[in-house]
C-alpha cells in the first residue's frame, strides 16, 4: 500500500463523541456514524470537517473515542456542547483515497491500512488518527506511526 510519512502539527478537531470497537465500518455501528454526519452537515461548521480517533485500547486491540466533526484552529471556534479532542504534532503515514461514496472510500482505506500495519509495513502509536476530507470525494487518512519498522 502506498503511503507517504509526514511531520504535522497539533490537530484540534471538535464534534460528536461515537465510543467504537473499532472503526464503525458495518451495521448498525456505521449507522450511528452515518447519523452523526448527517446532524453535523445540517448545521454551520466553524471549520472543515474532520474526524479525529482518539484514546485508544491498543492493549485489548479495541474501544476508541471517534468524533465526527470539524477541524477548530483555536479553541474560541469550539461550538457549545460539542467535545474537544487535540490530536498531538508527531509522525503520521498520510494514506489518501477518492471515490463516489465518501462513506464507502472511508471504509475501503481503513481497511486497506489495517492490512498494511499488519504486513508490518509500519507501526502505530496510538497516540491519536484523524482524517480529513479535502473535497467531497477524497479522504485524507494520518495514522499516528513511530520510528520503528514493521519488520524489525
């Protein structure tokens, strides 16, 4: 899988809390996800929208904080009642995908980065995942790495 490393600065990105296994990729998880989005869209962003993954269980390989929402360049754009997550500056392998369906794209390169950390292709930190979407057709995934190699 092509990736490229890149050094980026914090992140803040604020929203709607969806506490998941794993990435909501099917049933009624990625329904709720799905909802999220659709609440989010109806309202005036302060900012681009964004997902950010958060507060991770490496140990058990599971639960994380996922919120569904919008980039914020200082706090002040911070809307009342949605929750704040920082995303720390660090080392990210940048994944990017485009297809007709958002939604299914998404899935798609998540999946496609699950194989390739488990080919040792990298390996995560944990310390915090978001995307972005720079058009309505293309994902932009920063998955958290460390210096190591997969293989080592």
């Amino acid at each position: 899988m092509e990736f490229d490393v890149v050094d980026r600065p914090e992140t803040l990105i604020a929203g709607t809390v969806l506490r998941s296994p794993a990435l909501a990729v099917e049933g009624p998880r990625r329904a709720k996800v799905v909802e999220a989005w659709q609440h989010l869209r109806a309202r005036s962003l302060p900012g681009p929208a964004a997902t950010g993954y958060v507060d991770f269980a490496p140990e058990i390989n599971s639960y994380l904080t996922h919120i569904a929402g919008y980039a914020c360049k200082t706090l002040a754009d911070l809307q009342v009642g949605d929750v704040l997550a920082r995303i720390p500056a660090g080392r990210y392998a940048k994944f990017v995908a485009s297809g007709d369906d958002l939604g299914d794209t998404v899935v798609a390169l998540w999946r496609q980065i699950w194989d390739a950390e488990a080919a040792g292709e990298f390996v995560r930190a944990y310390t915090g995942d978001c995307e972005e979407y720079p058009d309505a057709r293309t994902v932009e995934i920063f998955v958290s790495v460390t210096d190591e190699k997969g293989g080592e």
